[in-house]
C-alpha cells in the first residue's frame, strides 16, 4: 500500500536521491548535505529543492525538482567540476526511471528523473571554493 505523496516532504525525496547516488562507487563516500551548504567539509554535495510543478488536475504525478551542487576545496579546484558531471552521467540515461522501492531503505513511490542542463559553474566562494551544479526535474506518483 503506498502512502499519499502529500505525506512526504522533499526531505524525503532529498534523502532517497542521496541513497541513489550512493549507489555510484565514485559517489558514494561523498558528504552529503539536505537543503544547506555547511563551511566544513570543503569538499561536498548539496542537495537543494527548488520549484517544481503541482500535480495537473486529473493528472496522477506531478513534477518536483531539485539542484545538485557540488563544492571543491580551493587547492583543488576541478573537483566539483568532475563530481557534478559524474552525477549528471549518473541521471542522464533516457527515461532513468528512479524506482525509490529499491533502495537499502526503500520508500513506497517512483520517480523518472532528468537533468534539466548540464553542469555549469555557479561561483567561487569568499574561500576560494569553486562550486558547480545542474537542476534536476523528477516526475512522481501522487497517489
């Protein structure tokens, strides 16, 4: 039996995306960190919700999204840059269909993800950190 999608938040689905990339090799023992960007560590993935779109009336998903950002340190400036693009190959397959009862701790709804571009350079920071990253749009069950 699934639970209405009303009943979870974005965390929720934040947390779900991070089982997800874990899942990676390469990504897996990353810092991670839900709806914030901490000073410390230097190197990090953020994960932010952003506007999405309400169900359509009638309609049985409704779209979300969320932007992935990734930070480096200042002595090594292309890693952010490598990372995000790493989690863009990830969720760039057609169609990726992100069946989030799958995972280690599995939450009862899908999702189909795509990036909505690729990976761009947001800014360097007052400590010299270069921070890349990319929207996501993830389409999801309401029921």
């Amino acid at each position: 039996m699934h639970r209405p999608l009303l009943e979870y938040n974005m965390w929720d689905l934040l947390e779900a995306i991070i089982s997800y990339l874990s899942t990676n090799e390469d990504l897996e023992n990353l810092s991670y960190h839900k709806d914030a960007m901490p000073e410390t560590p230097h190197k990090l993935v953020a994960i932010y919700e952003i506007k999405g779109v309400g169900p359509v009336r009638g309609g049985a998903g409704a779209s979300r999204a969320f932007q992935i950002v990734a930070r480096s340190s200042s002595d090594d400036p292309e890693w952010a840059k490598t990372i995000a693009w790493s989690i863009y190959e990830m969720l760039s397959f057609p169609d990726q269909i992100f069946d989030l009862r799958e995972l280690e701790e599995p939450i009862d709804f899908w999702g189909v993800m795509a990036p909505r571009q690729t990976p761009f350079k947001i800014s360097v920071d007052k400590n010299n950190r270069t921070l890349y990253g990319f929207n996501v749009a993830i389409v999801t069950q309401v029921d």
